[in-house]
C-alpha cells in the first residue's frame, strides 16, 4: 500500500507540475506578446511575461497572518513538502523558501508521502526552533465516510494514529511536532470521537504536539462544522477553490457548491472559534486531468473582478490569491521547483493589493 500511494502522489504531482509549466510559459508568451504589441519595446514586453509567469525579481516582502488560537504568526504560504520530497531531500528549495520568510511547513507520513519526512529532517536539524512544523495521519479506521464508528473501532483507530504520530517524530529525526492532523478527514463521526481526542490529548500532555489538525477535500463543510462544534481542532486545512468546495474524486469544483464568497460565513465562524484555516487545491482544477488536455486556465474568471483579471499573475498565482483573501489565513502549496515556489511566494505575499478592504 505504501509504495502504491507513493507512486500515486509522485505521478500526479509529475503530471500536475509538467501541465502548471506549460500554462506558466504559456502566460509568459501571452502577456508578453500583448505587451510588445502595445508598447512595441521587445525588453518591456520579456519583463511583463516573466512577471506574469512569476519570473522577475525581486521577490517581495512576505506577509503574515496569525493561525488562529495556536499564537503562530505564519507566513501566508505554507510550504507544503509531502510531494516535493517524497523522492529526495529538496534543501535548495526549502532554505531558499525559509530564508524569504516562509516559516510554516507541512509535510505527512511515510505511508502516503513515501521518504518527505525522512528527507526533511536535514532541515530540521538547522532550522527546526525557527519553524512552525506541521505533519499529518490517515486515522486508521476502515468505515465510510458516512458511517458511525463505534468504541471499539475509535480505540484501533486512536491507537493506530499515535502509532503514526511516534513515526513522524521518528522520521524526522525531532520530538515534538507543532501541529499533528486527521490527515483526509471525510467522517464526522471520527472528528467527533472521544477516543480520538483522548489520544490527541494524550500525545500533547506527553509533550509530542502543541496542536490539533484536519485536513479534509471530501465532505469539507460537515468536516469543518464538525471542527467547529467539538472546539478541539486548532487548524484545518481545507481544500477549497474561488468557486466553492474542490472536488477530490472529479478534480474539479464539487458539483452543486456554493463559490466562495457564499462560503465566507462559514469560515469567519471558524475562524472567530479560534481555528487556522489553511487553504490547499486553490488552483489545483487549473491543470486539469492527464487524459482531457492541458488544464483550464480560465476555470476560476466567472469568480473575479476585473482588477484581478487584469492583474499580471499567473492563472496560478490569482486562485491562491483570491482564496487568501476571501476567508483563508493561509494557503499550502506544493513546490517542486524553484519557479514554483517563486510564483506560490508572489501570489501570498501580494494577495491584498488586488482587492479592496472588504473583500
């Protein structure tokens, strides 16, 4: 099972990464064409493109945002290292990553993310008091998503994510993890499960974690609600589009959704009961599947105002910030290389210049 998912996330996060650089150099050309049609200057029209495709330099100053009642003032682009460095050790990225002010990192688990916490415990070694360190688990509980678990299946269940968590710690080589998840979360019965808290709590009065997490892309808003009610979570990672609820099984907006300025209530209430609401496959819909072409770049415009679509960023960089600034405190982000990290680092550190102060 553990080789089957790793060669899952490292073959989707491939096909994702190869079609997200086409559509970059694809808004490299369109916007510098434009621009050399405008201006007929050959150097502004090269400088328009690359700003456009998250190329020109310098980087700007990140921004920060407080992850609700955790005290972290986290830099608005968590690196999201699961994918990334599920193969090998990225220490280029991650240092270049930190040293522009990204100080919240998330990876997962051995079972799912194959080597990434393995490969980033060199990291950790020089950077590990300057971080925010967040990781996650499967809860090992094998019901659907709407059924009830009962006791003795909530105490395996319990049993089985601390288990992960004592291999997390193990991985990357630390003893304390700042935030742990319900990694996936789909059943409501789970979030509310006293066993599962119990072991939560167990793990933090033995000085493991700090926090407690879920990360959820099917049924997100009974998920989030169930967060909500319980008062027990501290963060939730929430995947989440400018045009509602993303879809994990279509990898695509989830049919009959409310976009999401009309989800914006329910955010704010988390987010006034204390929970971090981390933002994750903002623009993943953007790519699009190996087998219908090369993505849907104009997917989210419907969404946007026209200060946004006028905006020089890329399809990419406008999701992430249109959701940052629609409810979210941050968004995770999945980089594989240096020009992805680049453009993810734009979209976060400039989210709030292309909206009002009420968006």
């Amino acid at each position: 099972m553990q080789s089957e998912n790793k060669s899952q996330i490292d073959g989707e996060s491939f096909l994702v990464a190869s079609r997200r650089r086409v559509l970059q150099y694809a808004t490299l050309l369109g916007v510098g064409t434009t621009s050399l049609v405008k201006s007929k200057s050959v150097r502004a029209a090269a400088a328009d493109g690359k700003e456009a495709a998250g190329l020109a330099e310098p980087w700007p100053e990140m921004q920060y945002r407080m992850l609700g009642r955790t005290g972290h003032n986290s830099s608005r682009l968590i690196f999201g290292c699961g994918a990334a460095l599920s193969r090998s050790p990225k220490d280029e990225l991650l240092n270049k990553a930190f040293d522009s002010g990204v100080n919240t990192f998330d990876v997962g688990y051995k079972h799912y993310y194959g080597n990434a916490e393995k490969n980033m415990a060199p990291f950790l070694k020089t950077h590990r008091d300057q971080i925010f360190l967040i990781s996650k688990a499967a809860v090992p509980a094998d019901i659907d998503w709407d059924e009830t678990i009962n006791t003795q299946q909530a105490k395996t269940a319990a049993k089985g994510w601390l288990d992960f968590m004592e291999e997390s710690l193990d991985e990357m080589q630390v003893d304390h993890i700042d935030a742990y998840y319900f990694m996936g979360a789909n059943n409501v019965s789970i979030m509310k499960s006293d066993e599962m808290l119990a072991a939560f709590e167990q793990a933090k009065a033995s000085g493991k974690v700090s926090y407690l997490g879920v990360s959820t892309h099917q049924n997100a808003e009974n998920v989030l609600k169930a967060a909500i009610e319980t008062n027990a979570f501290d963060l939730a990672m929430i995947a989440i589009t400018p045009g509602g609820w993303y879809d994990w099984n279509d990898k695509s907006i989830l049919d009959g959704s409310p976009k999401m300025t009309e989800l914006r209530p329910l955010l704010d209430q988390a987010r006034e009961k204390g929970i971090g609401l981390v933002g994750m496959k903002a623009g993943r819909y953007l790519a699009g599947r190996a087998w219908l072409g090369w993505g849907n770049p104009t997917a989210f415009d419907d969404f946007y105002d026209n200060e946004l679509l006028q905006a020089k960023l890329s399809e990419f960089q406008k999701s992430y910030a249109f959701v940052l600034e629609h409810g979210l405190d941050v968004v995770n982000a999945d980089m594989q290389n240096m020009l992805h990290l680049k453009e993810n680092f734009v979209a976060a550190a400039t989210s709030s210049q292309y909206f009002n102060a009420t968006a």
